[in-house]
C-alpha cells in the first residue's frame, strides 16, 4: 500500500501527532494512535500508513488487541517497520497490559473465580504454548503473588508439586489457585487436567496449604474447575 500524500502534506489538523497534542487521543482513531507510536514512516509509507497496513493484516478479528499476541519478529515482516519501531510498539502493548492489569488487581479475591480469570486473561488467552501459573492468596483471600509454574503442555512439563509447595511456603501463601490456558481456545478440562487438579489438591491438603480451584483460560473465556465440581466440597466451606 503505498502512500500517494506525505503525513507533511495532510493538514497540520489532520494530522495524528497535532491532533492528539490540540484535541486529544481520545479523538484519535486506532490506526492514528499507531502512527503516533510509529511516528516516522518507511518503506515508502508514511507513519499512519504503516498503522493501517499493521491494522488490516493483525487486527482485522481484534483491532488493536491484535498487539497483545505479535512479537517483533513478526512486526519486522511489515514493510517499513524495522527494530526500532518493533520494539515500541510492543513496549507500548506490554505497557497496556500492565496498566490495565494494575487496575484489574485490587478486584481479584479467591472466592471469585471470574475476578481471577479476569486478571489473568489477556496475560494468558494470546499464548501459543501452554503455561501453568499459580496465584497465591493470604488469609484475608487477597492477592498475595503469582508466579509462572511451567511452559509447554501441562502433562509434560509440570514443574512439580515440591517446586510448587516450596514456593508457597517461602511467600507466605495460606490459599492457592492454579491456572493454565489452552492455546485452542476450548477451556473444557481434559482428562490430563483433572488428574493434575486431583494430584495437586491432594497435596495441598497434606500440607495444609490448600489448591482452592484450578482455572483453565481459552479464548476471551474460562472455567473455573471448583465450580465445575472438580474440587472437594471440604475445600469449598472455607471460601
């Protein structure tokens, strides 16, 4: 798509940087807020017509979303975009996902499986591989840490239960939570997934550090394995 006018040549109202500086980003568009990231053009394009090509070839399901899930490698396949404007726009998206997470944050509580799939989500539905992650609570139910258990398939490269406990103990941890996303968008547990829930459960409860659910992410949606009936019920009454 090669650009017939320079961003020079369109008014200084029309165009993204002036506009955002004179009226604000909220008046601007998605394909303008890109091109005041991008700032310069290439390729022959200019910077709003970089925002438009990346926009109809990543975000036509998405929109800018769509910036969520792409790496620089596959920014750097666009014309005109090199290193330097790979690496911020996905600065700029890593940047969103932690503002809109940080906000997300004081809403998470155990006994709510939606508010921890919510603030898990965009972290976790994006992912192509398969990766467990735990949530650790305190004794009031809050949000206490979290961290990444394993990459790859769940039944393959489970970090252990031992790494798992270990890690609750030295944090402090009363409660936990598991989580892990299935990259095909179904969050329907498997039967790999309910042995690993039961293997877990079982030895939170000898350890007195209890698995409170087991939450598998899928596309924009997930399931909570408590209240799909796969945690005992004894669990249950402390929430």
């Amino acid at each position: 798509m090669k650009s017939v006018n320079t961003m020079k040549s369109l008014p200084p109202s029309e165009r993204p940087y002036e506009k955002c500086q004179s009226r604000g980003p909220e008046v601007l568009s998605d394909a303008e807020l890109l091109a005041v990231i991008i700032r310069s053009g290439g390729g022959g394009l200019s910077a709003l017509d970089l925002a438009r090509t990346l926009l109809e070839r990543y975000g036509q399901r998405d929109g800018l979303s769509c910036l969520m899930s792409l790496s620089q490698t596959e920014l750097r396949r666009l014309p005109g975009i090199g290193t330097v404007k790979a690496v911020e726009l996905v600065a700029a998206a890593e940047l969103c996902r932690r503002i809109s997470q940080s906000l997300r944050r004081p809403a998470v509580t155990m006994g709510n499986p939606a508010s921890i799939a919510a603030y898990f989500m965009e972290d976790m539905c994006y992912l192509a591989q398969e990766e467990m992650h735990v949530a650790m609570f305190d004794t009031k139910n809050r949000l206490l840490r979290e961290m990444v258990l394993s990459l790859g398939t769940v039944n393959a490269s489970l970090a252990s239960p031992r790494e798992l406990f270990l890690e609750a103990l030295r944090h402090g941890a009363v409660y936990l939570v598991l989580l892990h996303n299935h990259p095909s968008g179904d969050p329907s547990p498997s039967s790999a997934d309910i042995q690993l829930t039961e293997r877990m459960v079982r030895a939170g409860e000898l350890l007195q550090i209890p698995v409170m659910d087991h939450i598998i992410i899928g596309d924009h949606c997930y399931i909570s394995m408590r209240e799909q009936g796969y945690i005992s019920p004894r669990l249950q009454e402390r929430l």
